[in-house]
C-alpha cells in the first residue's frame, strides 16, 4: 500500500510497452527478463503511466534507490482517515509500526529491538529442529512417486519453521499460511483488486486479535522463543510497546514466509530446468551455499519493492520529484549485465555474487540467515533423499502476486 504522487513528471513521450503492468500478462510472467531487459537498457529510469510511479532497473540506480531513498512509503492511518477511506485504517495501524515502512531513527529503533531478540544464536538452535521437520515432511512422501514440491514442502517447512520460532503452536500453520498469503497481496500487488479488499482485510483483524491473545498468554507465561523475547528486548531502557510486538510479529511471520517457500519453489525448478548444474551440485553438495546465492540471483524470490524519493533527484537523465514513487526491481538489478557476467546464464560457482535479492543497506533482509539454513537444509536433503527428481510434463504456473515471484504449484517425481 503507497500513496503514490499524482503530479505528471513532465518527461514527455513513455512507451507503453515498457509498463510493468506487463507483468499481469501470463507470458510476461512466467519469463519476466525480456521486459526487464528492454526497460534497463531503452529507459533504464522508466515512467510508468499506468502504475504512476518510476521503474528503476539498473544495479547500480537500485542500489542508490534502496541506500538513499524513504522506506515511510505507507499512508498514515490519519492520512486515510482524512482521504475518507477508513476501511484501510487497520492496515494501516500495523504497517507504520513495522520496520520495513519506517525511516531513521524510528527504523533503527524497531530493527536494533527486534535485533535482541532473533540473535545468530536462535536462528542456529533452529538448525536441528528445521531438518527435523524437513524429514518428516519428506518421510510422509517418500512412499509415492511423485510429489508437489510447493504444497507438500515449500509451504509447510517456513510456516511451521516460523510458528515454532515465533512461539506458536505448530499445529496452526496452515491458519498462519493463509494470513500470510493475504497480508503478502495487500504488500505486493498493485493490481488493487477490490474484489480481495474485503478478505484481505477481514483476514488482518482476525490475525491481529490471534496475535495480541498470542502475546497476553506469552506474558503470562514466559518462554524460549522470538515472542518473549521481543516482549523482553531492551536497548538503553526503552522497549517495543505491545502494538509493535504485535505489528512485527507479523512482520516476521509473513516476511519469512512467502519468500522462502519461493526460494525453495524457484530454486528446485530453476535446478531441473539446468539439468548439468543439478548433477554439479548433487557431485559436490559443498557447493551448496553458492548454488543458493546464485538462485536467489537467478529467480528472486522478492522482485521489487518500493520507495519515496526524499528529494528532487537526477537519476539516469531524469529528474525524480520529491515524494514521488519508485520501483526498485531487484529482478531486474540482479540480471544487469553491467554487474554480472553473462547474467541469464545460470552458474551455481558464480563469483562475486552480490545480488540485491535480500535488498540492501539499512532494510536488508532481517531473516536473511534464517532464510539461507532452511534453503540449505530444503535443497541439500531434497538431492540426497530423491535422486531421480525430475519435472512432470507440463507447463508452470506463476503465482499472481507480481512482487512476489513464486509458483502455485511444482510437479516432480523421484
Ligand atoms: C528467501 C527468503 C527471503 C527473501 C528473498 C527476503 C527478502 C527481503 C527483502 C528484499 C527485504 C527488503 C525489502 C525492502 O527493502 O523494501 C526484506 C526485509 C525483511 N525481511 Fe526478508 N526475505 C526472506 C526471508 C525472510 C525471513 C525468513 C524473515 C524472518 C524470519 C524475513 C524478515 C524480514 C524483515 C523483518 C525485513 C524488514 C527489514 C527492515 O526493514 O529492516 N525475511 N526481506
């Protein structure tokens, strides 16, 4: 949710064939480079008519839009409340709370708070439980041949990952899933379809009151887990209040959620599409670690986000005003060609490997660790538990939400 600035830029002549409103076409969609490729190299500072907002796809523009640009990109409840559209207040009463919609201070306040409580040493405790729950997913299927990797691993392993890290009962993953999916189209689509509006929204309240229920039986009975400890984080005396806890719990669940299991969606297609980098690496599993950076590079799970410009800037022969929107396309960024040799090629030994994929600076990915061990832990187990994966025939199906790029589903047998 932005408000994106109504003023004209005043830059004449935009081809709309370079809108990424393109993304909505299934071809479009399923092979995105194409697009990404004309807007970086034929307007790589693109105004986009129809999204009112500018598309920036080159490495180095991204880099400069994710260091310098505002992240305060959500409307103020009071700014709703004043454009008479109450219906979004609740929303907006837990975006503005969240670290990722906030600019310094009030960003580094939340981030080093949060920091306290998901230390290295919490993610790395995870480690046992996650291959844990890896196996018996994978234990359950073992007597099939076939599996969908999307709906019998990609999805359960995070939610259940996040639950069991956050201190929820596992046994309401699928509830968390489902929440998370809609807070995830409320974030990343711009088709603003009014049709969702209503379950988008009647799924915040109930996940909101889950939540706070979650926090009132967590103060009463404190434990080892990423609740008590946000309720407990201190820095210098000042602590989250509930509604933070509450807002960024939230923050935590969703953004550990659909973003991994399109990590595992993505990489495990992007593998079998390359059949002699699968061999690689089943050969040389140390090869492991690379082989995820190289993925999250090749098909990245997050394929933008966006930003405020602070000031009126020049950027890429344009002039960008103050306040207007920006699109950052980290999917594009990671295929520039100006950073990364032979960027469509796949390389799971790539070098210098610098992705924009968990972003950059200040908001880069605060799960980023997390998000790396459930990969390695998904990818290494899958090759070595199922040595005859292959794709079923068949087309993929690309998930609608455009800012998250991930698949509905992923026949394989093994
Ligand atoms: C492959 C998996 C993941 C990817 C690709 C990913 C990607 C990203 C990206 C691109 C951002 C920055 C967005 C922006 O600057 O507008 C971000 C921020 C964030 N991510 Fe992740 N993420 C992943 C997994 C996770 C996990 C597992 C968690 C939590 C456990 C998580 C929690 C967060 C949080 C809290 C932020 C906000 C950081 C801030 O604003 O300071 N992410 N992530």
């Amino acid at each position: 949710m932005s408000l994106h600035a109504q003023t004209s830029p005043m830059t004449g002549h935009s081809d709309p064939t370079l809108s990424l409103y393109h993304l909505l076409d299934q071809e479009v969609l399923a092979n995105p480079y194409p697009l990404y490729h004309r807007l970086r190299s034929e307007d790589p500072v693109h105004w986009d008519p129809y999204l009112h907002t500018w598309i920036v796809t080159r490495y180095a523009d991204v880099v400069t839009v994710l260091q310098h640009f505002s992240a305060s990109r959500t409307p103020t409840p009071e700014q709703l409340t004043a454009l008479d559209l109450p219906t979004l207040v609740p929303l907006a009463e837990v975006l503005v709370r969240q670290m990722l919609f906030l600019d310094p201070p009030a960003h580094g306040r939340i981030r080093a708070l949060a920091s306290k409580a998901f230390t290295p040493s919490r993610v790395e405790t995870l480690r046992s439980h996650i291959q844990d729950i890896t196996n018996s997913l994978l234990d359950t299927l073992q007597a099939n041949n076939h599996m969908d990797v999307i709906a019998d691993l990609a999805y359960p392993l995070p939610a259940i990952v996040t639950a069991e890290m956050l201190g929820l009962p596992t046994s309401d993953w699928k509830q968390l899933t489902a929440w998370s999916a809609d807070f995830a189209e409320a974030l990343g689509n711009f088709q603003h379809n009014p049709d969702h509006a209503p379950r988008v929204l009647h799924s915040l309240e109930e996940m909101c009151a889950y939540f706070h229920a979650a926090v009132q039986e967590h103060r009463e009975h404190p434990r080892d887990d990423l609740i008590s400890a946000l309720l407990t984080a201190e820095v210098d005396g000042d602590c989250l209040s509930e509604e933070e806890v509450v807002a960024n719990s939230i923050m935590l669940m969703t953004g550990g959620q659909e973003t991994t299991t399109n990590l595992i969606g993505n990489g495990l297609l992007t593998l079998l599409r390359h059949p002699a980098q699968l061999e690689k690496l089943r050969a040389a599993p140390f090869l492991i670690p690379s082989a995820i950076e190289e993925l999250l590079r090749y098909e990245s799970p997050i394929q933008y986000t966006s930003r405020l410009a602070p000031n009126d800037i020049q950027m890429g022969g344009r002039t960008i005003r103050k306040r207007q929107a920006v699109i950052a396309v980290m999917g594009a960024a990671n295929r520039d060609p100006e950073r990364f040799p032979d960027p469509d090629r796949l390389d799971i030994c790539r070098q210098d490997n610098r992705h924009l994929a968990f972003a950059w600076a200040a908001h880069f990915c605060f799960g980023a660790p997390l998000a790396r061990l459930e990969g390695h832990i998904a990818f290494e187990t899958v090759l070595r538990r199922m040595p005859r994966l292959g794709l079923e025939p068949g087309p993929v199906s690309w998930r609608e939400n455009l800012a998250f790029r991930g698949l509905t589903t992923l026949p394989v047998t093994f």
